[in-house]
C-alpha cells in the first residue's frame, strides 16, 4: 500500500478545491439562469394579465352596445 504523505495529501486538497471551485461557478451560473426564467414568467403573466383586462373591457362595451340597440337575448 502506498505511504500516505503530505504532498500527498496536499495534491489531493487542491484538486478537491479546484472541483469546489467548479461548483460554485455552476451555481452561481445556475442561479443566474433561474433569476433570467423567472423574469421572463412575470413578464408573461403581466401580459396575459392586460389582456384579460382588455377584454373584460370590451366586454363591457359589448355588452353597453347591445343593451343600447336592444339586442340582447333574454338568459
């Protein structure tokens, strides 16, 4: 069995923190990458939001328009 030394065992620390170090450059890219997801969710239910208050204003005119010409069908 090989003798265990501290150069040994130094070699093996410093590629430990290397592969530490490559993982945090992950996370910190992952991160990133879930912050630009998540901004582009809020954009899309903020626009998904104003077209439903679009609508619900046309529906409103709609409805003004037919009860002023009187073709509204009886519910």
């Amino acid at each position: 069995m090989a003798e265990v030394t501290n150069e040994l065992i130094y070699e093996v620390l410093k590629k430990l923190q290397a592969d530490v170090a490559g993982v945090k450059d992950a996370w910190v890219e992952n991160t990133a990458a879930l912050n630009a997801i998540r901004t582009h969710m809020i954009a899309q239910s903020q626009d998904i939001q104003n077209i439903y208050s679009v609508l619900a204003r046309h529906d409103a005119r709609l409805a003004r328009i037919e009860s002023r010409l009187e073709i509204v069908e009886p519910v």
